[in-house]
C-alpha cells in the first residue's frame, strides 16, 4: 500500500484541506509555496497516465473547490502533476499539486538549454 492510500486508509494522519468521497487534498509536507496542497483520488491510481477521463472530469471541479476554500481561487495558482520517473513523480499514486498565495516564479532555465541544442 502506498503512502497516499495509507493517508486516505487513516493510518497515517495528514492536514486535511478538503474531503468528499472521491477525492482528498492536504497540504504538503515540504510546500514549495506559500501555499502547497496535493489533491488526490481516494481510489489508487498510478499517475496521470493510467487515469480515466471520468475521475479527471471529477476531479476538476474538486480542486476548483479547494482552491476556493484556500482564497487562491481569484489571485491565481498553479497545478503541477508529474508524471513517471523522468517526470519527477516521487509517489506513485496521482497527485496533483496545487501551489500558491503569491506570486509564482517560474524557471527559465529550460530556454538556456535551448540555445545549446
């Protein structure tokens, strides 16, 4: 069982954001903003690839929620899911990690890569 399921299991605790039967988000245990909430299916699911189109299309409107619930939801946020190993994804159980309460920098460090291809 993996660590998510553990957390919707009640067998490790969390700082629970918002709930309902589908979906679960807490805030994360090393944020990287001011504000750093992961959203989660309570159903194990690997990563974004293996996810249906009817839990994604659940689950829009549950985030849309916690994002209200958190005041980000006019100020702006950002949604980050990583995907697979070369995607950076630590957990395998899909997450989507909501980020915000300030304003977000953003790496460019991509377009300097670029001009040395």
């Amino acid at each position: 069982m993996c660590v998510f399921c553990k957390i919707v299991a009640g067998e490790i605790p969390c700082n629970k954001v918002h709930e309902n039967e589908e979906f679960l988000a807490f805030h994360d245990l090393y944020p990287k903003a001011p504000i750093h909430v992961l959203a989660i299916p309570k159903k194990h699911v690997c990563c974004f690839q293996e996810v249906d189109g009817e839990t994604m299309a659940k689950m829009t409107p549950f985030i849309q929620e916690v994002t209200r619930k958190l005041g980000i939801d006019e100020t702006g946020y950002r949604l980050i899911v990583n995907n697979g190993e070369d995607g950076g994804q630590e957990i395998h159980h899909l997450h989507v990690h909501i980020l915000g309460g300030g304003k977000l920098r953003w790496d460019h460090q991509h377009e300097d890569a670029r001009k040395n291809l």
